[in-house]
C-alpha cells in the first residue's frame, strides 16, 4: 500500500520489513535498539493550547504519560513543544525518552531547537545537557512501543515529484486505502540528502492571539536545513473522532539544526529513509474542550 502510495509522489519508492537497525549506533544514537514491542501513539495537548494564545499553565512529563498509556517504561518518539516553565523560553521538542520504569531511571535522549538570541538562527542543544526532567508542555504527538528490536517498515524513497511531503503522502495513501478504518504509524526517518523547510517557534509566545493560519506563519520563524535530519514523526490516517493532530515531525541532526519539518526544498536529490511501525492502540490525553483547526500544519 505504501509502496504504491509513494510511486505516485516521488521518483523511486521501496517498501519493505526489515529488521530495525540498532537505533543505539550511528546516525540515532537512541537511548534503545528499536521501536517494536507493543506500538502504540498518544496525541497529547493540543493546538489550542498554543494558539490563539498560549496556556503555559499546560506541562505534562512523559514518564506520566508513559504509565497513562499502559507502557511504564516505553521508549518514546514525537514531536511537542518544550515546558517553557522549565527552560524559561518557548522552544521545540525532539522527544527521544526511554521512560522510567521500576527498575531504571528514565534516559531523556530528547533535543530542543529554539531561536538563538544571538544570531535570530537555530540553537540545537541535547536535553540532558542542561536538564534532568522529562517535562514538555502545551502539546505533543508521541509514538511508544517497549524499545525492542524486531520486524519494522522500512521505507525508502527518493526525488520527490509530487506536492506531498513524506509523511503526509503516506498518510494521505494509507486514508485513501483504508478509508474510514484509522491507521497510525510512527518511528523515525532520515532525510539523507537535499535540503527541508524547517520551521522553529519563537522563543517569546505570541502577545496578541494568533487567529488564523497566516497569523500563525508570520509569527513562526522557517528554515531551510540541511541534511542529515533525523525525524521523529507520528501520523494517523484519518482523525476517527478525537480532535487529533494528524501527522507532526520534529528533526534534530548532528551539525546543529533540528525544528519542525514541513518538506523538503530539493526535490531532485532528496534521499528518504524511514523505519516505522503500525500502532495498536491510540490514546487522547487531556484533548482540548474548545478547538479549532488553525496551526496544525
């Protein structure tokens, strides 16, 4: 289904199962080997949280989060917002947790990328290195599973010919196979070459309420970066009902750029490869009583 789904968006599309490579080694470097072992994603928060104002009052950790999806000590994946009570500024998150169990402590491999107040560029620094919490606040779409190696989705895919960016193409293919079945997936991709456009939340939340999607993309700050990036990414079909996000990416790479991945610039020489996992099991945690649809880009 993927495969097909992909052909039609980009130049050269492989799908296969694999083994998941060790996510502890090169370019990962995961605090575990795979994503298998009882998959499962959570939306947590939401937009509405962020936009049209911001609810700061709004933290979650995800030690908690991993117990509320009935995974104590699940290796999570995604894409949030940083607590902006705990860095003092308002940042993106690069969830990357191996959760506390009762037997460990937690290991937050997560990055954050945020504006430098020195140069208006990207400042991508490793969590732990300053922090010792798994909080994150206002909004995050996480995908969990118990760490384990095993059979994943390998997907490979290269020159984009379409409009689609990745994720969204695969989304949109498993909506259009599936129809109104939901079908979540999450894991981790690598744009391998090329360029993307990569968006960073400023580091101030918005003064006056952000009412429309081109509020929203005036107060953001893009990019464009340059692979290797190392996504995070988690996307559902088709929202069965829960107000969901439904697909949401962040990246990090190892020359200091990371944010939220919107697509790719260089669709002639864009290299894709993607290791993912079907869910089983979806979870809504603390879904936003007043909604809209802006920002969710």
């Amino acid at each position: 289904v993927l495969q097909k789904g992909l052909k039609e968006n980009f130049a050269d599309a492989e799908v296969s199962v694999v083994d998941c490579p060790d996510l502890t080694k090169e370019p990962f470097h995961f605090p575990a080997k795979g994503i298998c072992g009882k998959p499962r994603i959570a939306d947590v928060g939401g937009v509405p949280y962020l936009i049209p104002v911001a609810q700061t009052e709004k933290v979650y950790d995800l030690n908690t989060v991993a117990k509320e999806i009935e995974l104590p000590g699940a290796f999570i994946l995604g894409a949030g917002a940083a607590s902006s009570k705990i860095l003092g500024v308002n940042a993106e998150l690069i969830a990357i947790v191996q959760s506390k169990s009762e037997k460990t402590p937690a290991v937050n491999g997560s990055y954050i990328a945020q504006i430098n107040p020195a140069d208006k560029g990207c400042l991508l620094e490793k969590y732990s290195s300053k922090y010792n919490d798994c909080e994150f606040g206002l909004l995050a779409n996480l995908y969990a599973s118990e760490g384990q190696p095993g059979k994943v989705i390998e997907v490979k895919a290269n020159g984009r010919t379409g409009e689609l960016n990745f994720v969204t193409c695969l989304r949109q293919t498993l909506e259009k196979h599936y129809g109104e079945k939901p079908v979540g997936m999450g894991g981790t991709f690598i744009i391998q070459k090329g360029k993307a456009k990569i968006h960073i939340m400023p580091t101030e939340f918005s003064a006056c309420p952000l009412n429309t999607d081109e509020d929203v993309n005036n107060w953001l700050k893009f990019f464009e970066m340059k692979a290797p990036l190392i996504c995070q990414t988690v996307f559902v079909s088709r929202d069965p009902g829960f107000d969901l996000r439904v697909e949401h990416t962040h990246c990090f790479s190892h020359h200091g750029e990371g944010g939220h991945y919107h697509q790719d610039t260089s669709p002639d020489s864009v290299q894709y490869l993607g290791y993912l996992l079907p869910a089983e099991q979806l979870f809504r945690i603390d879904r936003p009583q007043e909604t809209h649809l802006v920002g969710r880009d």
